[in-house]
C-alpha cells in the first residue's frame, strides 16, 4: 500500500474549461496516467465542488489524435518536420510577407485556454515583432460586448465582485445565461444562497433551463429586446421615484441624459414590444427597490445579439441607477466562458488596448512599452477577429498565426472563414489537435496541454491562480510560450525569458492592474483578484471608494435599441444556440473524452410540443435546418423548455452539425460580436422511404 502510495503524484492546477477557474489536485501515475481529480477545501473559487468536465474530462491529454511533431503541408498533405524546420519556415514566411504587403497584412489570434504568461507573449510579438495590433481573442465571440459596456460606465471590463457577491445578493437576476451547465460550480452557490438564506431569484431567458425552474419569477422576451426590457424596468424605477438618489449625485455623472433617453420605455410600449406581462415587469421593478442588493448576471444570451455592447451597457446603468456598485452582495457579472478568456484580455491580446485595458493612444503609456520593448508601437487600433475574415477576403491580410483557436467552427457563418482560408498566402496553427482550422494550415506546431505547463489564469471573477505541470509536454509538444519565443528569436528578437514567472514579472511591471502580482504570492492555492496593489493587497470587490475615471465617478450611458434580425414567410423560426453541461465548445476536449462522448453523442433540435405538432414532428425525427447561411441535418428533441418560434441547438459538434454553417455574420457594431443568438431558419422533416 505505502509503496502504491509512493507512486502516486499530486500536483495542483486550475481548469482549463470554463471561467469559473475551479482549482484541484490531479492525481497521477506512471506519468501521464489520471487517477483522479480531487477539488479541496481551500480551492478559492469552488472548494469542494467541480462539474462533469472538470472531474472526467481531462483524457483528452492522452487522446491518439494529439499532434506530437511539427507538420508542414505539402500538396495536399502534412509531413512531419523538425522544429528547426518549421520554425525557419514560419519566421521567413511572416518576414517576407510582412516586408511586401506591410505589417498590418498579418493578423494574430491568442488562445484563451493559454495562459496569461502566453497571451500576453503572443500580443507583444503582434506589436513588437510584426508592428501590428492585429491580435485579437476569443473574447470577441463571446463576453466582448459586455466589455465594452462595463468600460463605457463603470470602467473597468469584469465583474464587479467575487462569485460569492452574486449569490449573496438579496435578489439575484439572471439574464441571458444557462448558469447550471454553463457555470455550474457558480450555479450551486447561487442555489445554495436562494435556498438557505431566502434570497430571490429572477431568470430572464428564452429557455426554461434548471435556473430558471428553480425562479420566484420566470420571463422569456421576444427575441432581441432585452434592452427594451431593462429599460422599461430603469424608467418604472425612476418614475416611482426608487432610485438611489445620494448615489447617484455622490459617485455618477450624465443622470439626466440617461433619464431622458428612457422616456420613450413606458410600460405599454416595452409590454407590447417585449412580450412580457405588464405586472411582470412591475414586480421585478419592486422587487430591485426593495432589496438591499441586487447582483445581475448575464452570458452569451445578451451579448450574441447585435445589441450586446448595448444592453450590456442597460444593465450597468440600471445598477448605477440603484447604487448597487461599490459593496459586497452586489454588482455585474458577465459571467467568462473560457478559462483564460478574461486574462487574455487583461494581458492585451486584444486590437484595441494594451495589457491592462491601457489606451493604444495615450502618449505616456504608449512611450512606457515603447521603452520597455525597444520598439516604435503602431499606432492605430486593429482589426478584430470576426472582421479579420473580410480582410482576407479584401486583400487586406495575406497570413495568419492562430493558437489554441477553432476559428472555422467558431465564426459565424463558416462557409464564409472556410473560403476566406483558402486564399491566405500563409496560416500557422498552434494547437493540440487537427482541427477544421488546422486543415487550412501551411505549417501547424504541436502545442502542449494545459496540464503539461506552468503559468496563470484569470477566472471570471478576475481570480489570479496558478497552474502546476501535472505531465511533461506529449511528444515533441511545446508550451504557446516557448513556441512564440522560438518565432520570435529566428525573427532577430532576443527574447530570453526561461519561465513564466519572468513573462508575469515584466506583465506586472507594465499593466498597473497585475502589478504587485508575483508567482510566490499565488503559490499553491492562494489567489489574488485585480487590481493587486504592490503590496499584495487585491480586490475581492471594485469600485468601493472610486471609479477608474478621471473624476472617480461612474458614467450613466444612454443606449440605442438594434433590431434583430427579422423573421419572413422563408425562415419563420429564431435558433437559438448555447452549450451543454457534459461538452465544451467545440468538443476539441470533451469530445476526446469516451465517457462524455457517449453521455451525449450528438446535439439534437428542441423545440415545443405546439410547434412540433405544427410542423408534424416527434422527438427523435430527422430534420433539416436551414438559415440564409447553410444547411445541416439533426434530430428533433420535443420540450417544454423552448416555446413559440425559438428552436435550441447546442453548440458542441466539430463538424457537420455545427451551428456556424447556418448562423449569419451580422455583428454588434461596437464590440464586432456575431449575432449569433438570432438566427432566422426553417425547419424541415426529412422523410423517410
Ligand atoms: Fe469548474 Fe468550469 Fe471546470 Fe466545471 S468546467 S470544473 S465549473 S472550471
């Protein structure tokens, strides 16, 4: 026993799926073999608890169809090729099309299953290596949008506090977010709270998921017109006089804009354009009045709309107008979908700001990195990753450097990104496996796995943890950090670091919101959440005494109302999309999972008893789905949980039955987010002979 013991390895690590960030300690042997994951009472961020995915869904690791070697494509081939090769390959390519087309025809994508260590690596090779801010992040598919209405009006793009201050608030409302399968270790604290201690819980979805059976008030809106709702909650507030007036004048300016651009949200208007009960609306109104605090959280069902950054920015005006900022059991919570994808964003790796959120134009930061990286730093803002694909298609971008990213399964309308890829003059892809994307590869390089490096996340509450190596790297595998590096060096770089420690160094030396961060402070399980003052001090929640602005005042902002996208005697139906507990995305993990791969094989198309009867269908009936886009075939799952015109499909296929071959390319105009969430389709049996 003591020596089957001594063969046992216990090393700690954080999740590489969703933002949640749980931390555990895998247990191995023999290496690479996983014997267990086991959550502990002092993981910050989960203690005891972990979800499907986290426990039984790290195999992938030793999945057969990980790449272990550097490929380069040959006709239409891949052989393998040494790193010497591939790299030689890589940096003479982006020198040579950089030199003819210039550095703004080169566009770089980080992964936000990469650590922070890594993104911000690969957002300083954009700039300081190639000259560009081409770079871009998976953020811009998802929480993007709700970047940009938090920096609009509060300043800073996260949540405002700590998983625990959403679920501890006296009214929790849940916009546009699954919680249960999305979020799941989130969910049971909120269950939890709601349960014990009585608090209220509002869902506001068009689904009627587990969070939304478990509501004191359910209500699904019309498609789109979630802002028309918020807004209409905001002017009843201000209408009975509820708002929180010494808040107001003490900690906000442009009030009295704000006011004005709500007239138009009288309660019959919002009632008939919403589709929700008038009483409804009044109830939710008096129920935020009488709570001491209300926390909103809310996901992708608000920000893969064309109006994302817009209601987004509704939602923090209405807790400005509350004064539910600045305390604890209290705030917003765009909840993170992946991993890494807040620390991707906070390192920089995104085409409008620099590690930090700090300004591409303000002269002073500008001159801080210049001196740092030795290098002049372009200037003008760059392109976005879903618009990247047009600029391909214009001649504007002529190669690519993708890690970690699916980009194929993950764009909008993907028979678009397909035909685009075919005419770059060059496509790197790092990654762990062969991807749709890594297909349209001129040389892929073999990415190690989370658990196979060293570095940081942020978690969806801005928690900094660390990441132990539970495996060395598969094959000839390497981490995104050394792989960056080594493209670099053969690019005339001296890039030298030999640890993530000393990547985090220069990150908190530059970013003002990471600086007193240091890898001894984050040692085992401890945590810190941003902003880390040089003393180690964090902030568990923001925007108590000040807000990041000049004045140290919030900005009320008033919004436009999108329309979405219209329904017509063709494609009669709203699909909507989101994600299931078992999978993650595009499945590139869970789907090399057996146990989870058989639990749910394939997605399916739910949809109402009433509309089923309608169009003649039963569960387990063959369909085609067809948008403005594409086509694809599934099955019928009839329920309760969708109603109307909207039909679900889940998210997690990598190929034929992807969501993106029917969803369009209309975007948010702001944030540059895929409208995902509102695609108009016609469903139709597929009979059988
Ligand atoms: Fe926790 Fe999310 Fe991982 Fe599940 S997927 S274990 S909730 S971090």
């Amino acid at each position: 026993k003591t020596l089957r013991k001594s063969l046992i390895k216990k090393t700690k690590t954080v999740c590489p799926f969703c933002g949640v960030g749980c931390s555990y300690e895998i247990w191995t042997r023999n290496e690479r073999e996983i014997l267990k994951v086991e959550p502990k009472p002092e993981s910050p961020a989960n203690g005891i608890a972990t979800c499907i995915k986290g426990k039984f869904g790290q195999n992938y690791v030793n999945s057969k169809d990980r790449i272990t070697k550097p490929l380069i494509k040959e006709g239409d081939h891949f052989r393998e090729a040494t790193w010497e090769e591939a790299i030689k390959l890589v940096a003479s390519k982006l020198t040579q099309i950089k030199e003819k087309y210039g550095p703004d025809s080169i566009g770089i994508i980080a992964s936000c299953t990469s650590t922070n260590e890594e993104a911000y690596l690969a957002q300083k090779f954009a700039r300081q290596v190639i000259g560009t801010n081409n770079i871009d992040n998976c953020a811009r598919y998802c929480q993007s949008p709700a970047t940009t209405g938090l920096i609009r009006t509060v300043g800073y793009g996260a949540d405002s506090g700590s998983a625990e201050d959403l679920a501890c608030a006296d009214l929790v409302i849940l916009i546009g977010t699954n919680t249960a399968e999305a979020h799941p270790v989130i969910a049971g604290k909120i269950k939890r709270w709601h349960k014990l201690y009585n608090k209220k819980l509002v869902v506001i979805d068009v689904r009627k998921h587990e969070m939304a059976e478990r509501a004191d008030l359910f209500i699904t809106p019309n498609v789109g017109t979630d802002i028309i709702l918020i807004n209409g909650i905001a002017k009843f507030i201000i209408d009975n006089n509820w708002e929180d007036k010494n808040f107001i004048r003490d900690r906000t300016v442009g009030f009295d804009d704000y006011k004005k651009s709500l007239e138009p949200f009288t309660l019959d208007y919002v009632e008939k354009v919403t589709g929700v009960d008038k009483e409804k609306i009044i109830t939710i109104a008096k129920w935020i009045h009488e709570s001491k605090g209300v926390s909103i959280a809310w996901a992708m069902g608000i920000t893969q709309h064309q109006d994302g950054s817009e209601t987004s920015t509704a939602i923090s005006n209405l807790l400005l107008l509350t004064g539910n900022y600045g305390k604890p059991c209290c705030g917003a919570f765009p909840l993170r979908g992946h991993a890494n994808v807040q620390g991707a964003g906070d390192v920089g790796a995104l085409y409008n700001f620099l590690p930090g959120y700090q300004s591409l134009s303000d002269e002073k930061v500008r001159k801080k990195f210049e001196e740092a990286w030795n290098c002049e730093l372009p200037k003008k803002p760059g392109i976005s990753s879903t618009d990247m694909v047009d600029a391909i298609l214009d001649g504007r971008i002529h190669a690519m450097y993708i890690m970690g990213e699916d980009k194929v399964l993950a764009d909008a309308d993907q028979t678009k990104t397909r035909d685009a890829f075919t005419k770059l003059d060059f496509l790197v892809v790092q990654d762990m496996f062969m991807t749709e994307t890594a297909k349209y590869a001129d040389v892929i390089l073999p990415a190690s796995a989370p658990l196979e490096k060293e570095g940081t996340y942020v978690n969806t509450e801005r928690r900094i943890q660390r990441l132990y190596k539970v495996m060395e790297p598969l094959g000839e595998s390497k981490s995104d950090w050394e792989i960056i590096q080594m493209i670099a060096r053969a690019m005339g770089y001296n890039w030298n670091y030999s640890h993530p420690s000393e990547i985090m160094k220069e990150i908190s030396s530059l970013a003002p919101i990471f600086e007193g961060v240091t890898y001894d402070r984050l040692e085992g399980f401890k945590s810190l959440q941003w902003p880390v003052k040089k003393d180690g001090t964090d902030s568990p929640y923001l925007y108590k005494d000040s807000f990041p602005f000049p004045d140290g005042k919030a900005r009320f902002y008033p919004t436009k109302v999108i329309e979405p996208q219209n329904l017509d005697e063709n494609y009669d139906l709203y699909l909507i999309n989101g994600r299931m507990l078992e999978h993650f995305h595009w499945m590139r993990m869970t789907g090399k999972t057996e146990g989870i791969k058989y639990k749910v094989p394939q997605t399916f198309l739910e949809m109402s008893p009433e509309l089923a009867e309608k169009k003649g269908l039963k569960t387990g009936d063959e369909v085609i789905i067809e948008s403005r886009s594409g086509r694809i075939k599934t099955k019928v799952l009839v329920s309760n949980r969708v109603s109307g015109n909207k039909v679900f499909l889940s998210i997690h296929d990598d190929k034929d039955m992807n969501i993106n071959w029917l969803t369009l390319d209309n975007k948010d105009p702001t944030a540059r987010t895929p409208a995902y969430k509102e695609t108009p389709v016609r469903v139709e049996k597929i009979e059988s002979c």
